[in-house]
C-alpha cells in the first residue's frame, strides 16, 4: 500500500488491552482533503469540519455537504440544538441552517460551555480568557493567567478550553513566549506551550503543564478529570484532572490538529498522518 501524507478526519475507539490502553484509529471518507481547521461531533452520523473552502457537515455519517462562507478555527456545539462558529455564527436546529450572531471582539478561539449549561460559557481571545453569562452574547474578560516564566519577559496568549462538567473548573491552553533580552535592543524569544487549570470559575489559575513544544487541542469529554491534550506528534492523557499525565506514542507519523470526544472511548481528531491505520499506545 502507498503511503502519502493527508490532512484527514480521524474516528478514535479506545479499549483496554492487557492492562494497556490502546487507541484504533479509522480514516473517514471525506470529499476533500484539504485544510480542515476544527472538527465537532453531535454524535456519529452528525459531524462538522471546516476548512478553507468552508464548512463542511455530515447528518448521517456518510454524505457531506459544504456551506461556503463559514471559516471558523471553532466550532462548538452547546447541545445538539444549540452551536456557534467562531463567536459569529449561531445555530438553533443542529447546524443545519446559521445565522449571524453578536461579534465578539476578534473573535474566539476557543468556546466551551459546562455540562448541562447553555447560558454560562467561556471562550479565548487573543490575549484573554473571557466568560459569558448570557449564551454568547456577552462577554467579559477575566483575570489574566499566571506568568510561566517570571524571570524573563512573557507573552501569553491562550488557545483552547475546556469546561467540562460545572462552572467552576475548566482548563486552557496558551502559548507562553518567553523574551530575553540579548542586548542593543534586541532580544530572543522562546515559544512555548502551557496548561493551566481553575477551581473557582477563572479567577484564580494554576499551571499544571508546561514547557510542552506545541498544543494543537484539548478535550475533557465526561468530567474534569478525564482528559486529553493532542500537539504534533503527541498526545498526553490525565485521569486524575491535570495532577498526573501519561504520554501516547502513535505507530505511525502524524501532526495533529483540532479533537473533540463524545465520551472517554469515542472520539474525533484532524490532522496528517502517513498511513492508513494506525494506532495509539498509553503505557502504565
């Protein structure tokens, strides 16, 4: 069989095996394979992509038909009535039909909305983490994460989140751009990744993960204890809400993009890969 790199949808299924956690992974037939940016999943025959030529949409897990116009580095759906893209789009029949919403500010990043919630939500900004308390349309920004490196100049600029099951706790990802100054004016600049977690809506944030080289998405699909964190070639897994995390190593090359899980055991992720199968391994 050929081999070729492919930006391509990928259907996670988890099982234990032998006191290992493996990860099978089937490519989905899509009619293109071209820039997909964010992926979510209602369920599995209701699936949204989209890329540079639009918004991709699927109702029944096989046909697909695109919306031009919607390019959006988010999609979120509230429940499987209720969706928004990008902070500018909103959906009230299942994404079937959008309509244009209060802009936020640049836009967001990010949305996440806690289980059973449709009015308290929260989103990323370019510099910010923002809630909402009236369905998207309003925000207001709040506290701004801890510096990462103290020592040195930073640059923070959050990037994914997750609330998963109440207000109160959540989490996101930002870039933390460390400046050092190498003199004349000059400096030097490291990008990278961190991880920081709530207990009390946003207030206050810890950072829980750090130095990471790059963090592409982050999903918490059941409870805030449960979670992954997918970037490059890697993917990092915590069962005990952020205190602790096992790193995944793939059987294959791949470079991933944007996930969102059902559950703990189904899930969908972007990205490239070279092959046709592979899969993804979780030692104890």
């Amino acid at each position: 069989m050929s081999r070729r790199i492919r930006s391509t949808t990928i259907l996670c299924l988890v099982a234990g095996i032998l006191g290992n956690i493996y990860a099978n992974w089937e490519i989905l037939d899509l009619p293109t394979d071209r820039g997909f940016g964010a992926i979510w999943a209602i369920d599995e025959q209701n699936i949204f992509v989209s890329g540079h030529q639009g918004l991709w949409k699927t109702f029944d897990g096989i046909e697909w038909v695109m919306d031009t116009g919607y390019q959006t580095s988010c999609i979120y759906f509230v429940d499987d009535t209720l969706g928004f893209l990008g902070g500018y789009y909103i959906t009230t029949d299942g994404g079937k039909t959008w309509q244009k919403g209060d802009t936020i500010n640049g836009g967001v990043g990010s949305i996440s909305f806690p289980k059973d919630e449709s009015l308290i939500g929260y989103g990323t900004g370019y510099d910010d983490v923002r809630k909402t308390t009236d369905g998207c349309w309003h925000w207001q920004i709040l506290p701004p994460l801890p510096e990462v490196y103290p020592d040195a100049e930073e640059e923070t600029n959050p990037y994914r989140i997750s609330f998963p099951s109440n207000p109160d706790t959540g989490y996101v990802t930002a870039q933390c751009t460390e400046w050092i100054p190498i003199g004349g004016g000059e400096y030097d600049y490291f990008p990278r990744q961190s991880y920081f977690k709530t207990t009390d809506g946003g207030e206050t944030w810890d950072t829980v993960l750090k130095d990471l080289p790059h963090i592409a998405s982050i999903s918490f699909p059941e409870t805030d204890q449960v979670g992954y964190v997918f970037g490059d070639s890697l993917a990092h897994k915590t069962t005990d809400g952020g205190k602790t995390w096992k790193v995944a190593y793939f059987t294959h090359d791949s470079i991933w993009g944007h996930s969102h899980f059902l559950n703990n055991r189904v899930g969908f992720v972007t990205g490239k890969v070279v092959s046709s199968t592979l899969s993804l391994y979780y030692p104890y």
